[in-house]
C-alpha cells in the first residue's frame, strides 16, 4: 500500500511517499508536537519505507494512505 508522512519519521521527511507495511504495534500516547496533536487513544503503528531505504515504524494518525 502506498501512503504520504504528514510528520518526519527518523530519516524520512514530511511529505514523502512511502511504502506501508504491516501492523508493528500501536502508540498508546502522543505528544503535542506529534502531527495529530496531543492525544491518549491507542492507534496502530505500521513500518514504512522509503525510494531511498529508509525504514521507520510510524503511527496511522501521521500517514495519508494514497490510491
């Protein structure tokens, strides 16, 4: 599946497109600067990649999947 970072994730920036994975886990917290903002709701966590290599696992609430 195919999807945009709404955040920097490690090495790869907003706005880049990105391969989603599967499902690595979930984020029971997020902090004020997270691109959702603050929030205690649990979400699942995905590992995504990059055109360059990069690999980061991420939270649903940071990615636009595309179509």
């Amino acid at each position: 599946m195919k999807g945009k970072l709404l955040a920097d994730a490690g090495e790869i920036k907003k706005g880049t497109a990105i391969d989603i994975g599967s499902k690595v886990g979930s984020n029971d917290d997020r902090r004020a600067e997270d691109a959702g903002g603050e929030s205690s709701t649990q979400a699942p966590v995905y590992a995504v990649s990059d055109d360059a290599g990069h690999d980061e696992e991420v939270d649903t609430r940071d990615i636009v999947v595309g179509r």
